[in-house]
C-alpha cells in the first residue's frame, strides 16, 4: 500500500499534465511535482517527465491529424527547425547554469503571453508594415524564413527548458497569420512532440530514467494527452483562447515568485 499511494499520485499527475498540454501547455507542473513527491530524485524526475510525456505529445497532435493536413509544407518545415532547436537547446543547456536560465524563464513566459494575448495586433501591424514596404499582404499559408527562425529560437527553448515551451509556440504561430484556435494547437502538438523525442532520446542513452515510474506515466499521459485534445476541439476558439492566456499568465507569475523567493 505504501508504494501504491506514490505510484497512483504519479499516475494521476502525468494523466493531469498529458490533458494540459494537450489543450494549452503547463502540464509539467502537474507531473513534475507528483513525482518529487513520490520520492523520485530531481534530475531522475525531469528526464523522466519528458520521456513519459512524449507519447503524450503524439497522441495529442494525432488527434489533430485533420488540422494538420492542411499546413502540410508547413509542418515538414517545422518539424525540421523544432529538431535541430531540440538539439541546440539541450547542448545549450550543458553549457548554462540553471541559476542563470531560472532569472530568464518569467520574462520569456511573460512575452509569450502577451505576444498570444495580442497576437491579432500584432498580426495587423506586422501587415500593415508589409504593406509600406510594398510586400504582399494577402492571406496565405505561412511558412516564411521569419517564421522558421521564429520556430527554431522557440525549439531550442524547448530543448533547454520545456516549461511553458506551449505558449511560446502558439505565440510563434499566432504572429504567422495562423487564426484558428484548434489548427494552432494541433501544430502546437506536433512540435511538442519533435522536440521532446530530442530530449527524450538523450536521457535515454544518458540512463537517467526512473523506468517504474516511467512507465506508469507513459500510459496515464498519453491517454490524458489523447483526452485533452479532444476536450480542446469540443471548446468554442474564444474559451480555449482564454484557457491559453490563463495559463500563460499563471505560469509567469509561478516563476517570478520562484525567481523572487530563492
């Protein structure tokens, strides 16, 4: 009974965070925390986080397979670029104290957030700038080198640090002209899912995994990924928006005071 209780804990927080980031990211805070709880050592807890969270990702963005098909070249693009960033941002992360990176994290969550919140101005004026420099304007499917290299800063954050990688896509995406909430959060999805197979891959090899643990959260997690995408394409845009920006704000306003406290 006493390894019981840990193990339905880590059950019920990878099955919580599978659902979140399904619908709007910050599900690492569900899981992460359950297991330290259960008595996982921290860096044992990350990489496994990530490795079990993974499938989730997948489960998630296939549930969006038809919002996905419609950006073909554009997710042949991305997956590309959230690749190579998955990459950089882990071998940035070898090279970075976790002091420095803690002082950055809330002012990235913060423009993120806002960037999403005001992604529509923003849009606008990016178009009207466009206009004055005589480029096209009309509406077409993105996939410019601004936004790849947009993407590709966003990946390597997601490499160094996943917490919040979710806003920062959508922020990404947003500001690329892509309006439909639920197409945003099925590329949302796939380029979760890329970026973690990079890090899940190198804690792998590295043998850093709590395999008991693991695996319980592999099966809770991917069904709560699985769960929450098609909770998300049930909510009307403007709530999942809402939900987006909540968490968005929720999860800066966590790490200014973790920033602030330690």
């Amino acid at each position: 009974m006493t390894e019981l209780l840990p193990m339905l804990l880590v059950a019920g927080g990878a099955f919580l965070a599978g659902a979140m980031n399904a619908m709007a990211g910050g599900g690492t805070f569900f899981s992460f925390p359950a297991l330290l709880a259960a008595g996982v050592p921290p860096v044992t807890a990350n990489a496994s986080n990530t490795v079990a969270l993974w499938p989730a990702s997948l489960s998630s963005a296939w549930a969006y397979r038809q919002e996905l098909a419609r950006h073909k070249t554009w997710v042949i693009g991305l997956t590309v670029v959230s690749f190579f960033g998955g990459i950089g941002g882990g071998l940035l992360l070898l090279a970075t104290s976790n002091d420095a990176f803690a002082k950055m994290i809330p002012w990235l969550l913060l423009i993120a957030t806002a960037l999403f919140a005001f992604s529509n101005q923003v849009g606008s004026l990016v178009k009207r700038i466009k206009g004055c420099l005589g480029q096209q304007t009309e509406k077409s499917t993105p996939g410019g080198f601004g936004g790849l290299l947009f993407q590709f800063i966003v990946a390597v954050y997601g490499g160094f640090f996943g917490a919040g990688q979710g806003i920062l896509t959508l922020a990404a995406l947003s500001i690329q002209g892509i309006t439909n909430v639920q197409e945003l959060n099925g590329l949302k999805n796939w380029i979760a899912a890329v970026t973690y197979s990079v890090s899940a891959l190198t804690f792998i090899i590295a043998g850093a995994i709590s395999w008991p643990h693991t695996l319980v959260m592999l099966l809770t997690a991917t069904l709560g990924g699985y769960a929450g995408a098609l909770l998300a394409k049930r909510l009307p845009g403007l709530w999942l928006k809402r939900l987006v920006i909540a968490v968005g704000a929720g999860l800066t306003l966590i790490y200014f005071y973790k920033s602030h406290v330690s």
